[in-house]
C-alpha cells in the first residue's frame, strides 16, 4: 500500500460499505423469515402432485433455502469489510502517531512516490542520530507492510468468496478477515506439503497435512484453494505415494496407523471443494474423470480411477461431477471386461499392489467399491447412475432375457443397476481380518437406498426429503422385481437386507397399493405424493417374504408398515369423508369402517408375508434366531417422531386435507405410539406376552398382527378424536382376513409346484 494512500485515506466509502452491508444483513433477516414460512412452509404444506410434487417442490426448497446463503454470505461479506475497516484504521492511526513521535525527535517525514523519506533535522539533531532515523524508516514500513496485507487479504478473501458459486450464495460463514486469509494461507500451505515426494515427507508434515484437512475440510474457500493448488494429478500422485510403504518406509512405520484418517479428512476435503462453481474445480473435475483411465505414472499398473474412488468415501461430492466420473468409470470397465463377459477381474488385488484403501474393509483395487460409497451419500446422482444404460441390444454381450411374448432367450439391454446388482462378477476381495470382503455388495445397497429413496443412506427422511421422482420410483420397482426374480441376489448377501429394508419402508404406500385386493389404483384409500412405484402383486409378495427372512429387512418393514398403517389411519378417522367407498347410500361412517378395514386387510397381509419370511429362516437358518429379530426390532426406536414409512417422509397427502391444509395434530403421534410399543416391547397380545418375542411359529406372528393392527386403530382413532369401538373391532376382523390372504399368496407365489422361483429350504 502507497504511503499517502495510507497517511490521507478517507475511509467514508468503506463505513458506508459496512452501514449498507449490515442494513442488508436486515432486509435478508426478514426474506429469510418470508422464505422459510411462507415460499417453503406454504409449499410444504400444499397439495403437490404429478410433476409439481417432484420437482416445482423441491425447486421451490431449494430457493428457500438460497436466502439463507444469501444471508451468510452478506453476512461474511460485512464481516470481512467490516473487520478490513478496523484494522486500516488502527494502521493509519499507527502511521500518523509514529510521525508525529518522529517529528518531536526532529526527524521530518514527507511522502515520496509510492513511498517515503525520513529526513533527520540538521540542527537540533536526532537523540541516537542516524539510529533513530533507521528506526523510524522500519516502523513506518512495517505498518505500511501490515497495510497491504491487510488490504491484499482482503481483496482476495472477498473475491475466493464470491467466485465459490456462479449462481446463487455461499453458505460459507467467516466471522473476520482473519478466518476467511487465513484459510486461504493454510490451503496454499499444505497443498505445498502434498505436492512433494512422498520419499521426502517427514512426519511432522505429515502431521500439520492431516490436522489441517480435519480442521478445515469443510471449508469452502480452503477446501478449493487446496484442490485448485494441488490440482488433480497432484492429488492422485499423493495418495498412491504416500500409501506405498516402499515410497518412505520410516513414515509408513510410524504412521500406518493415521492413514485412515488421512483418507477421511482428504475425501471430505475434496469433497467440499467439487461443489465450488469456480473455473478452476470444473477444469478440476474434468481432468479427474480424464485421469480415471489411465495409469498414476508411467511405470504403473494402478489406474487413476481405483485412486480417486477411495477419496470419495466420504462426504458429498458434487452431483454432476460424480455423473460424469461414473460414465466414464463403467465405460472403462466395459473396455477392460470386454462388455462385462470377463468379470471385473481387473480390478483384483494383486500382492505388491499398494492398499489405496486404508478402512480395512477391503483393499480399495476396485474402484467401483469406493465410488458406490460416494453415490450413497449424493441420492440424485445415484438415481442417475443407476437407470444409466450400461449395455444395449446393440453392443456385443451375452446377457440374455426372456422375451414377454415368446418366452425365448434374446440379448439384453442392461442398465447400471442391472450390471452391477445381478451379473457383475466381482472380484474377491478380503478385510483387515483376512475374511471375505462385503464392502462391494453392502456400498451396492447403500447406493440404492439413496438412489431410491432421495436422501443420504442411513439417515431417516426429513420434511424436506422430495417425493419420489419418476427415476427413483422406477428403480425401486426394478429392485423388488429383481429381488423377486431371484430371491438370493439378496438372501446369499444379506447384509444388504438393513438399506433394502429401509426402501421398503419407504415406499409403503406403492407397496400397499399394490396388494390392495380390489384391483383398484387406490389413489384415495393409500395416497402418493409423487410418482409412485406400479408394483405387481407376485413381486411384492416374494419381495416382503424374502426381506422378511433377515433380521434388519424385517424390522425395517414390520416398523415402517406400522407407522404406515396408524397414520393412514389417523387421518381417514379425521377426515371420514376422503375415501368413498360404495354408492350414494354409503353413509360417511360407512364409508369410513370401509377405509379401515381396507387398510387394515393390507397391513395384516404385509405383516403376513414378512413374518412367514422371518418365521422360515427361524426354522432353516442355523444362527438365526427370535432373539436377533427382537434385537433389530429394537433398534427402530430410533424411528420415533421421524414420520417412517408415510411416504418419504413429508408431508405427504395421508396428512393433508381439503383445500392443501394440514389435518391439525397428525404430526405421527399414533404412529409415535406403536412405534414406541414395537420397539419397546409393551404392547402385549391376548395372552400378555409381548409381540414378536416368539415369531419362530406362525400362529404367534398371526397373534401379534392382530393385536398391532387393532392398537394401531383404537390410537389413530383416539389422536384424531374420532374413536369408535365398532370400528376398531371391525379392522381386527380384517386383519385376520389380511393374514390369510398373505398365507394364500404364499402358497400361489412362493411354495406352488413348478415356480422356479420357489425358496428351497436349505439343507
């Protein structure tokens, strides 16, 4: 910074830029609070359907949401300018108190270009002479020094800022210059660190490099500037070095152990920063995915994709990044598998090659493991991935289908859940233990659940997780037809079964739809907010049953059918005139006994065929016992005030009345109830003991259904204030027919002679 830019700066313009910043800071407080209840709450709350439920609703989320980050970043923009403001001021204030010192010990200072002379008197003179001279030159550039860098700083802090997003704001928060360059410093820092030869990485280093990227990993501004600085073929080069132990034998000694960590805090880094809209991460992304193909270096077998898919194991990578990485990665095993004929082969993990994965759940050779984790975490590019065309009729392959009218086997068109849930070959890969891997298979399952369902695996859907769009819908039909098609694609992996059981949850009002016996649509009996899943009732049926026979699957249903159920309930009791079911000479109360039998019929009938399912591995599978159902059960209650199973979650049509208005006190606090009773074990069925501590027979399970579907009437009834006995017992009766429906359906579908889709009994 010039001397007399400095000296003379009149600092009005920058008081008004904070004065207009911060009465901002107010109108935004206010579009804030507009966006939150009215634009968002009102969208929330109204009536979506068809195309406006999947996408006008959550484009309508998503701008609310942009007034927040609006917020933010005004609000560091203000606090930047502000602080900027302070500091300049306390320089200036330095500056001129240093002259006037220096002009009571008779030295003179006068401006000179850019900079400044210090000019001692000749008579009288300086105390110390020319000593003090030379301590007033380096005073005064020191404070003019701290100048620019607070000016230089700031300049840069405010534009990194801005550049994060070429549309809308970023959520970045910084309460100072300071927090803001100082980030910016420490990315270039580290980045420095990365870029060396990981023969020359001390430990020390390696140290600051992992505390630094666990503090500022989600960082927006640090996270980009530590891509950008690193760039992309820097970042696959470090992670290979550093975990082949013969780049720097001593460091790999004495910090194996913090790999993992390394790993996590890089991945979350990188993460961070592929959601920056700045030229420099989009020339990022692309030569990342360009990489993915080739060797790290020249005298390397390992592949740029099997590196980086172990730096997105965690975090949410940018969804149109992650698309891209996923073609160009599928198109690359297409290559090296000729079309999927060869298995995965190639991404086998031979002995010298380095373990890219440092989680102990496999060794990281396959890439598609550590990108399957990725898409588990980001549900819209998972849902694209999936329905993504992998094979079609016109490429060379063998997969073979039948076709519908002929029934002779005819080449296949497959897209990437078909490939990789039903014939991809997947290498073998072993854990830390030295045990047969289940990361690749159990990722799979992960991926689908956020593919299916719009939200993150592992998490339970929020108010503001979206309706199911036409892509999710479709690939959860495609799963339970799968499934259904051949029962061990899940029951020989059933550790898949918790993320399969979790989509069943959530898409209870297609499932039940599709077992509603009167062969209609049954849009105003079991709503769908959104698209909805058009299951056949074969697959549904030899679906339940097989997700019924793993603990996690069961529950997650048996939960999630519950919740379904009470809360349907509940709001038919409020609103008694929703569901008509018969002529004009049906009165409203008939109407409304029908609307409770019919629900209950299918929730005894889903019950049925998971608890044929659960009693069946109680008698075949060795290990598989009451006990551990019980305990899964238990786990769900968890699920308690999360609204499971009523359609992802929302607020969806079971909860909304005439006119878009919310029916008043339905906020799941019947469904809160049984839940609560299930997982806790208090409700009891005639004989006082608790439901589904003794599910190995089948009649106890009959039992307990009953006795679920008549407490889940007589508590909707009593939370919309419009209970009757009558009816409660009426939804009994039909929970008893429902049941028996799910032992029919079993003995057509399941255990008829000449199925082949019949589950033989192990020996």
């Amino acid at each position: 910074m010039d001397f007399e830019a400095l000296h003379s700066a009149n600092f009005k313009t920058l008081d008004d830029a904070v004065d207009g910043w911060t009465k901002m800071l107010d109108k935004l407080t206010d579009l804030k609070k507009d966006a939150k209840d009215g634009l968002h709450g009102k969208a929330s709350k109204a009536n979506w359907a068809g195309y406006n439920a999947t996408v006008s609703r959550e484009f309508i989320g998503k701008t609310a949401e942009e007034f927040n980050d609006a917020y933010t970043q005004a609000e560091s923009i203000r606090n930047i300018i502000r602080d900027t403001q302070g500091e300049l001021k306390t320089q200036q204030r330095l500056l001129k108190e240093a002259i006037e010192r220096g002009r009571g010990n008779h030295m003179s200072v006068k401006s000179a270009g850019s900079g400044f002379t210090v000019t001692p008197n000749p008579d009288p003179k300086p105390a110390n002479g020319q000593k003090d001279v030379d301590e007033l030159r380096g005073e005064l550039q020191g404070i003019l020094n701290t100048a620019t860098e607070i000016d230089s700083t700031a300049s840069t802090s405010l534009k990194a800022l801005v550049d994060l997003t070429d549309y809308g704001f970023s959520g970045q928060k910084y309460a100072d210059r300071d927090s803001a360059a100082n980030a910016i410093k420490e990315a270039e820092n580290l980045a420095r660190i990365a870029k060396k030869n990981p023969e020359d990485l001390t430990v020390k280093e390696f140290d600051a490099l992992n505390a630094g990227l666990k503090k500022y990993s989600g960082d927006e501004l640090f996270s980009e500037r530590f891509a950008e600085q690193l760039d992309a073929k820097g970042t696959l080069e470090f992670w290979a070095g550093i975990t082949d132990p013969h780049n720097n034998s001593r460091l790999y000694r004495d910090r194996a152990e913090q790999l993992g960590d390394l790993q996590k805090n890089l991945s979350l880094t990188l993460a961070t920063a592929t959601q920056a809209d700045t030229p420099e991460m989009r020339r990022w992304t692309i030569e990342m995915t360009d990489l993915g193909s080739q060797p790290i270096h020249k005298n390397s077998t390992t592949q740029g994709f099997q590196v980086m898919s172990n730096l997105m194991r965690w975090g949410n990578f940018d969804d149109q990044f992650l698309k891209s990485y996923g073609t160009e990665l599928m198109e690359t095993e297409k290559a090296a598998t000729s079309n999927g004929r060869h298995g995965a082969t190639v991404w086998t993990h031979m002995g010298m090659d380095p373990n890219l994965n440092r989680t102990g759940e496999d060794s990281g050779s396959d890439p598609v493991i550590g990108y399957l984790k990725a898409l588990s975490n980001s549900p819209d590019a998972a849902t694209d991935f999936f329905n993504e065309s992998f094979l079609s009729t016109n490429e060379d392959h063998d997969f073979k289908e039948k076709d519908e009218d002929t029934g002779k086997e005819v080449k296949a068109s497959l897209s990437n859940f078909n490939y990789l849930f039903e014939e991809r070959d997947w290498p073998q890969e072993q854990d830390k233990d030295n045990n047969d891997s289940i990361s690749g298979r159990n990722n799979l399952a992960a991926a689908l659940e956020a593919a299916t369902t719009g939200h993150p695996a592992g998490e339970l859907p929020t108010l503001d997780t979206p309706a199911h769009n036409a892509g999710q819908a479709e690939l959860a039909k495609n799963l339970i037809a799968s499934i259904s098609e051949d029962p061990k694609r899940l029951t020989e992996y059933s550790y898949m079964s918790d993320s399969v059981g979790q989509i069943a949850a959530e898409y209870m009002p297609d499932i039940n739809r599709s077992m509603y016996p009167s062969g209609k649509v049954g849009d105003d009996l079991f709503p769908v907010v959104g698209n909805a899943a058009r299951i056949d009732e074969v697959d549904v049926t030899r679906f339940l049953y097989t997700v019924g026979q793993n603990p996690e699957g069961y529950a997650a249903v048996n939960v999630g059918q519950a919740s379904y159920t009470t809360s349907l309930m509940e709001y038919h009791f409020a609103n008694p005139d929703a569901f008509v079911a018969g002529d004009k000479t049906y009165s409203v109360n008939d109407n409304l006994k029908q609307a409770i039998e019919d629900v209950a019929r299918v929730s005894a009938e889903t019950q049925g065929t998971i608890g044929a399912g659960r009693a069946y591995a109680s008698e075949v599978e060795s290990g598989v016992k009451d006990q551990d159902f019980n305990d899964a059960i238990e786990t769900t209650s968890t699920w308690v005030g999360a609204g499971v199973g009523i359609g992802v979650g929302l607020l969806t049509a079971p909860f909304i009345g005439p006119g878009g208005i919310v029916a008043g006190g339905l906020a799941g606090t019947a469904a809160d109830e049984i839940i609560g009773g299930i997982s806790e074990g208090l409700i009891k069925d005639s004989t006082g003991e608790v439901i589904y501590r003794n599910g190995q027979e089948i009649d106890a399970t009959r039992q307990s259904t009953y006795t679920l579907v008549e407490a889940a009437a007589e508590k909707a009834g009593e939370g919309a204030k419009n209970s009757s006995p009558a009816i409660v017992a009426a939804a009994a009766v039909a929970a008893e027919q429902g049941f028996n429906n799910a032992h029919t359906n079993r003995k057509d579908y399941i255990d008829g002679e000449g199925n082949p889709q019949q589950l033989e009994k192990k020996e």
